[in-house]
C-alpha cells in the first residue's frame, strides 16, 4: 500500500474518532487504555508552533492531534510508532511538519476566504445547528452530545462548523472553475475506459427474509411471461430505493454489492433472471439489464455509458479542483504572514529513529503534500456529509442518492 493510501486511511480514522482537526485537540473513546504519554494533558510543552497573520497556533494543539493520530491508528507504543515512521518514510520533525501546515491551511481559508467572495453568515451556522439541537431531547442531552463528540460547548461546535461550511463552499467553487472539456474527458476515458470492462448493470427485487414463498411465486410468473420484471419490482419489491426504477441498482464497477448478489450477478447475462439469491437482506430476483465491453479503440465518450462518464468526469474535475486549491492556499501564503516556529524539545511524541536523520529525511513528496489535502477534505466530509440514499441498501452497500447532512456529532467533531 503506498504510503499516502496509508495516510488517507488513519486520518480518516482519527478524525471519524476523534475531532474535526484545528479546533482544540479533543480525547478519544480509547484515550483511557493509552500509555501516559499519550493523554490530553500529559506531556505538553506549551508555547506556539506557528502564527498565521498573529494568529496563534498552539504547540499543544499539534501534540494532541498527534498523539490522538497514534491512538486511532494503533501506533501506541514507543516501537509501533517508530516503525510506523520508519515504514512511511517519515520522521517526528516532517510528520510535526504536516499538521503543522494542515492547521495553517486551515486558518488561511478561515481568513481568506472572503477574498473569493466565500462566506459563512451566522443564520446559515444557526441553521445546522438548529437541525442537530432538534435530535435532543433537552439542554442537558445536547450538552452530553457535545461533549461525547469532543466539544466542550456550543461555541466550539461552531467554530468547527464555520471552517467546514467555508472549506466546502471553496472546494465547489474550485469544481466550477475546473470543468474539463471534452477533450480532456476523452484522454482520461482512454487510460481508464478498462477499469470498466466487463461492467454489469442489474436490477432486482427483494422480499424479506419471511416471504421466501412469494419471492418463488413471482419468479415463476416472471419466468412464465405474467409479469414484467420491472412492473413486479415496483410492486413487489421492499427495497424502496430501486423499486421506483424497476428494480435498477446501477452498474456494479460503481458501487458494492453484497457478495451473494455479485456471485449470482457475475453468473448471468444480459436479459437472463437468477434463481432466488438469498442474502443477509432476504431473497432477491436478479436480471441483467446491460454489460459494458470497452471497444478496442475509444474515439468518442458516447461510446461509454453516461454513468461511467459522470464517474470520469467528477475524478478530473476533482484533480483540477485540488490543484487549484493547493495553488490558491500557496498564494495565500506567500501574500499573508506565516510564521513557522522550530520545534521544541521534549514533546510526547518524539522517537529516536534506527537510521540517520540525513536518510530519514528523504520525503515522500506526493504523500505529504496529501495529508493537508486529505485532513481537510476529510473533515469538510465529515461536517457536511451526504447520507446514504433512500431505500435499506439491500442491493447496494454503497449508494450515492438523494443526500442530507449527517451529524457533524456523529462525525466525530472535536473542540
């Protein structure tokens, strides 16, 4: 796994668990079964790591994140945390360096963001907050809430709301502004038009685990020419989500389904309808609506289906969108005044590495220029996450419907 997978992968973890990251650093769920040194309040040195514009970003605020990164990634123990180091090619200064850098983005959008007419009015912070206070039942409830999910009042819950919504609404401004052209959807589709290959596009129609009877009996009128699939899914079918559509799940390059159904999926072909496929869901009746085979030369994007496009599309919008944010953070940087502190001695999280420093220093650039991007899309995600769309998810494991706002408590927000 390369190393920036790696990264992606704990940070997500640690912000899921722990907090929105540049709000106070907040304890863990399994903060109570970590070493001494790792505690909140356990080995911080004071002082101040870095200052953007005379805003001050405490050292301590850097310790605890780190030290929270440990616990959530399993990295505890003095030998974990040196191997984990040593295997990603990192060492305590260049990882201290990367929070760093995060927490300075972070307060470079907080004041910035203006200057791309990007702002957060106090009614729209109200809004969401009004929305989560409503699933309490009283003060004290919400106040429980608050501190459960790291916060130690309202305020600081906004706090982490305000950078979320504005880092947001940046990110989709940036996607406005990088529309690829068709020429570039095309290139793209080229390198990538085989991860496709072979795709299948399905529907079914789903009966408890109770209705095994009458799952059989609309097989056979099915199978008998009594009944349209389609017809059959919307009446009978009690995954909601897809029984709308005829039954229509999607293509299975695009999302995940539940092993019975893909091994019962990969079996069939285009117009064929499966035997009863029973799952942790129930019983589905599966067909195969279409099946991609990528032609052996790609002239035009019609040749894929819309679906795959939209996926093409979203990913080089998406690379756009980050490198233009990255180049706008770094003007930002050079306009406004960033200031860097050196590291101090005795921080908790310190380790004395096997190799030499001077080879330890050899930085996987593409990784750590990620961690900045993926701690801050992360918790934007993390705030302002989509729910899963409607219907039980009986098919699908992954679905990217209809979509409302989950609770940044839930999320794991942090003071």
């Amino acid at each position: 796994m390369k190393k920036s997978s790696i990264i992606k992968t704990i940070v997500a973890l640690s912000l899921s668990s722990v907090c929105i990251l540049g709000v106070a650093g907040c304890s863990t769920s399994t903060e109570e079964d970590a070493p001494d040194a790792l505690q909140t309040d356990t080995g911080l040195t004071g002082g101040i790591a870095a200052t953007v514009n005379g805003v001050e970003i405490e050292e301590d605020k850097v310790t605890r994140y780190i030290n929270n990164f440990r616990i959530n990634g399993g990295y505890e123990t003095e030998e974990d945390w040196k191997e984990y180091l040593q295997n990603n090619s990192y060492t305590v200064e260049s990882m201290r360096d990367e929070v760093i850098d995060t927490l300075v983005n972070q307060e470079l959008v907080l004041q910035c963001a203006e200057q791309r007419n990007v702002t957060v009015t106090d009614e729209e912070i109200d809004g969401y907050v009004q929305k989560m206070r409503a699933n309490y039942s009283s003060d004290e409830a919400w106040q429980t809430g608050l501190e459960g999910a790291g916060f130690e009042n309202e305020d600081g819950y906004r706090e982490a709301l305000r950078y979320s919504i504005l880092n947001k609404k940046l990110e989709e401004g940036f996607d406005a502004e990088s529309e690829p052209t068709e020429e570039e959807l095309l290139t793209q589709a080229q390198s990538s038009i085989t991860t496709y290959n072979g795709a299948k596009r399905s529907s079914h129609i789903l009966f408890g685990k109770d209705d095994k009877e009458l799952a059989q009996s609309v097989l056979d009128q099915i199978r008998n020419g009594e009944i349209d699939f389609a017809e059959a899914a919307t009446q009978y079918s009690t995954d909601t989500g897809s029984a709308s559509n005829g039954g229509d799940v999607g293509w299975d390059k695009l999302t995940t389904f539940v092993t019975e159904y893909q091994d019962a999926l990969s079996n069939l072909a285009v117009g064929q309808v499966s035997d009863l496929v029973e799952s942790e869901y129930g019983y589905h009746i599966i067909t195969v609506t279409e099946e991609f085979n990528a032609p052996e030369t790609l002239e035009s994007t019609s040749q894929i289906p819309e679906a795959f496009m939209e996926e093409i599309k979203t990913n080089v919008t998406s690379t756009g969108s980050d490198e233009a944010k990255d180049a706008w953070l770094e003007s930002m940087r050079e306009a406004n005044d960033v200031v860097i502190n050196p590291m101090p001695d005795g921080l908790p999280y310190w380790v004395q590495l096997d190799e030499p420093e001077s080879e330890q220093e050899e930085i996987n650039d593409d990784a750590a220029e990620d961690l900045a991007d993926d701690v801050a899309a992360e918790e934007a995600d993390l705030a302002l996450e989509g729910a899963q769309g409607e219907g039980d998810g009986s098919a699908e494991n992954n679905s990217s419907d209809s979509t409302t706002m989950t609770n940044p408590l839930n999320a794991g927000a942090g003071n």
